[in-house]
C-alpha cells in the first residue's frame, strides 16, 4: 500500500487523500482557466473534472477505511 508521511505529524496519507487534493488543484486550475478571455468553455470542463478527482479520491480513501475496520 502506497503511503504518505506527513513530516513532523506522523499521521500516514493514503492514496485516496492524494487524489482528492489532486483533485481540488485541478478545479482551481479551471477556475483560473474560465477567467480567461476565449478559455471559459474548456476551464469549466476542467474544474468539473476536478471535482470528479475529488470525488473518486474520497470513495478510494473511505474504501480503504472500511476495508481496515473489516480486518
């Protein structure tokens, strides 16, 4: 299992929580993209794939907490 370490917290990331900040940059990049001139249309798509990375991030990350409370 593939595993951040947050320097300092000792408090383990999981995969799930990268992708949805992924995520969340992502939308902020389509944000900036739809204030610009002749961009509107593509920053929109992007922002909404954005909130998708989020969201699949958030179904990885409480999968994976279901799975360890299983064990």
């Amino acid at each position: 299992m593939s595993t951040l370490l947050v320097p300092g917290r000792g408090v383990h990331l999981g995969r799930g929580t990268a992708v949805a900040v992924c995520g969340v940059s992502v939308s902020v990049f389509g944000l900036i993209l739809t204030q610009l001139v002749g961009l509107a249309g593509f920053g929109v798509l992007v922002g909404l794939a954005g909130v998708g990375l989020s969201f699949v991030g958030a179904v990885i990350e409480a999968d994976r907490e279901r799975f360890a409370i299983a064990r």
